[in-house]
C-alpha cells in the first residue's frame, strides 16, 4: 500500500469520461438505426411472415441486446468515476480508502470495456449479415 499515490487516479480521471463518450456515440449511431428501421417497418406496413419483415424482427433483437450492452457499459462507466472521485476526496485524508474505491474504479471500468467488446463483436456479426445479403444479391447478378 506504500506505493499507492492518488497521482493514479488522475491517469485514470480523463480515460473514464472519454470511454463514456464514445459509449453515447455508440448509443447515438444505434438509436438513429432504430428510428430509420422504425420508419421504414411502419412506412411499408410490412406484415410480419415477409421475409424482410423476418429480417428486421432478427435486427430489431439485435439491436436490443446492443442497447443493453450499451446502457450497461454507461452505467458501469458511470461508477468508476464516480468511484475515482472518491477516491482523489478520500485518498487525501486515509489512504487505504482512497486504494480500496481506487480498485472499485478499476473494476467496474473494466467491466464497461469487457461489455464494449462483447458490443463490438455483436455489430460486427451484425454487419456480416449485411455483407452477405450483398454478396448473394452480387452473385445472383452475376448469374443473369
């Protein structure tokens, strides 16, 4: 405990809100999918045994679970600062407080970027399905 200087929790002071940032861009770029395919869904009145229907119902659970991912990883992210807050406020009268909120910072921050990955690889298998409708309608012209 010797070597724990609140000077760490300033490393870790600019990083949270940063991460928390790009976590509402993520948060932004999802909901403007949401409203467009809400648009486009109501605007065709598409019943739901087409198969394009089919395929928004599967992207609209999709982007379900995004949202979850995303509310968590704010919420999460939310905590280490608040945590690192606390941690600069205790650690200058008692520093094994500052050291145990300091560790709380670090532990929800690393959930919020655990939940970033997992984020990350659902919209990438999310755009491989769209490359692939692109391939078959590539290949389908090709055959013509």
């Amino acid at each position: 405990m010797q070597s724990f200087d609140l000077t760490y929790s300033a490393f870790l002071f600019p990083a949270i809100p940063l991460m928390m940032l790009t976590f509402g861009n993520r948060w932004i770029s999802i909901s403007t999918l949401i409203r467009k395919m809400h648009a486009e869904f109501i605007d065709k009145k598409k019943s739901s045994n087409e198969k394009s229907a089919k395929k928004f119902l599967s992207q609209i659970k999709v982007l379900n679970k995004r949202l979850r991912y995303v509310k968590l990883m704010q919420f999460f992210s939310g905590l280490s600062f608040l945590c690192n807050l606390i941690t600069i406020m205790a650690g200058t009268f008692n520093l094994y407080v500052g050291l145990l909120f300091f560790s709380m910072a670090l532990f929800f921050f690393s959930i919020a970027i655990f939940l970033f990955l997992l984020e990350i690889n659902i919209s990438s298998n999310a755009l491989k399905t769209h490359l692939q409708d692109l391939e078959e309608i590539r290949d389908s012209s090709k055959k013509i």
